[in-house]
C-alpha cells in the first residue's frame, strides 16, 4: 500500500484494497453462523441492531476520517445474519453473473471512494458550498452500501460452481496460499510493532489487532485447534467408556 500523497503503481487498486477486510469479516460472520445454525430470534435483532449502529457509526465519522472497524464489524454481523441456505442455493449458478457483477461493483465502490476521498480532504467548488455538503453526504452514505452489494457479488461467486470448483483445485490453493501467509506475517509484524487498536493511515483509524485476527490463517490456525482440542475431549472420553466397561 503506497502512501496517500504518493501515486499508485495500480491506480485505483489503494482505495480497492479497502474492500478486503470487510469481505473477510463478512466470510468470518458466515462461519460463526455454521457454528449456531438457529439463532434465537432475539439474538439475532440484537446482532442486527449492532449492526446497523456499526454502518451509522463509521457513516457519521466518515466525514471526519472515521473508524474502519466499525464497518468490518457491521460486514461481521450481515455475514452471520445470512442464513446458509441461501448462500448454497448459489451452487445452483455457473458463476460468470457473479463475477461480471464483481467487477462492476469493485469499479464502482473504487470510483465512489475516490471521489468521496477528495470531497472529504478540502474544498473542490468553494463557490457551491451547498452542493459540494450534498455530494459529500450521498457519498458517505453510498459507500457502505455499495461495500454490502460487493461482498454479496463476492459470496455468491465463491458458493457457484465455479467458485467451488476452484477452491478444490491444490494448485489454486497452492497460489492463494501465498498471499494468505504472506499477509499474515506482515500482519503479526504490525501487532508486535504497533499499539493493538487506533493506528492512524492516511488520517483513517485502523487497529492492528482487528486485521491480524481475521487474517485467514489466523482462521485457520484457530479452527485447526478448536478441531483438536475437540478430538482429544472425544480419544478421552473413549478411554473413560472403555474403563467402565473393563469394570463391568
């Protein structure tokens, strides 16, 4: 990631980038709902509730340069209130839709941040101060939606055949491994050297702590634990079985 007052070598891949985190979180969300398939109702309006009050959150600091974890947080609460069932019904689709309107919505939330970016950073038509509030507050409002309507694109192409298809391939895994380890190392770099939470980027306050642990080995290594943890509670509780039986 270059620096704001420096240009890309990929324009517009900065401002892109930024769609990340809330895809991930969002994808953390969906497995913490395979771990509680049927919610109570309640629990689930209080998690739509935080939700909401994430997305108003990061929209009224927005205009001050405001809290990104809000945002992954809200990504966290949709990604969990989605019921699984109709994520899978995507496997019924090949998967070109999905990922033409990826790309559609990834140019549009990158031409819409840019846009909102230099609103927010000073004055563009000081003689219509009026109408630059008006665009100002239309982009801030506009770009977490449009981060919701991106991350669905990108759930629905990962749940399709193709997306499927892919993700069982060993040498598609081999190269996504790549990046996965390599930014989870600069991650981890970043929690030892930094303060767990509010680190300023580019006048946007971001925590350390909130991109290490949803970095997907990360994931992985907790799952792989939790699984462990579980197969040693069950070769325990065999012994114990079978030492009854002896006695019986």
């Amino acid at each position: 990631m270059s620096d704001w007052d420096h240009p890309s070598v990929f324009p517009g891949f900065r401002i892109m980038c930024g769609l990340c985190f809330p895809i991930l979180y969002f994808w953390v969300g969906t497995l913490l709902r395979t771990c509680i398939k049927d919610p109570k109702w309640w629990f689930q309006i209080i998690i739509a509730g935080a939700s909401i009050y994430g997305m108003y959150f990061y929209r009224h600091y927005a205009e001050n340069w405001g809290y990104a974890d809000a945002l992954y947080l809200s990504m966290a609460g949709i990604g969990f209130l989605i019921p699984h069932k109709i994520l899978l019904s995507s496997s019924q689709n090949r998967g070109w839709l999905s990922l033409v309107m990826i790309l559609i919505s990834v140019f549009c939330y990158t031409a819409l941040t840019t846009v909102k970016d230099r609103l927010l950073w000073g004055p563009v038509i000081p003689e219509h101060p009026d109408m630059e509030l008006m665009m100002e507050t239309i982009l801030v409002n506009a770009e977490p939606l449009m981060v919701i309507i991106t991350t669905y694109f990108v759930a629905q192409f990962a749940f399709s055949e193709i997306g499927q298809i892919l993700g069982s391939q060993v040498w598609f895994r081999g190269i996504v491994a790549v990046p996965c380890l390599y930014a989870f190392l600069g991650y981890l770099s970043r929690l030892i050297t930094q303060r767990l939470f509010f680190v300023a980027i580019n006048y946007v306050y971001f925590s350390p702590l909130m991109w290490f642990i949803v970095q997907p080995v990360t994931i992985y290594l907790v799952v792989f634990l939790f699984r462990l943890i579980q197969e040693h509670r069950k070769r325990k509780e065999d012994r114990v079985s079978w030492k009854e039986l002896a006695k019986l």
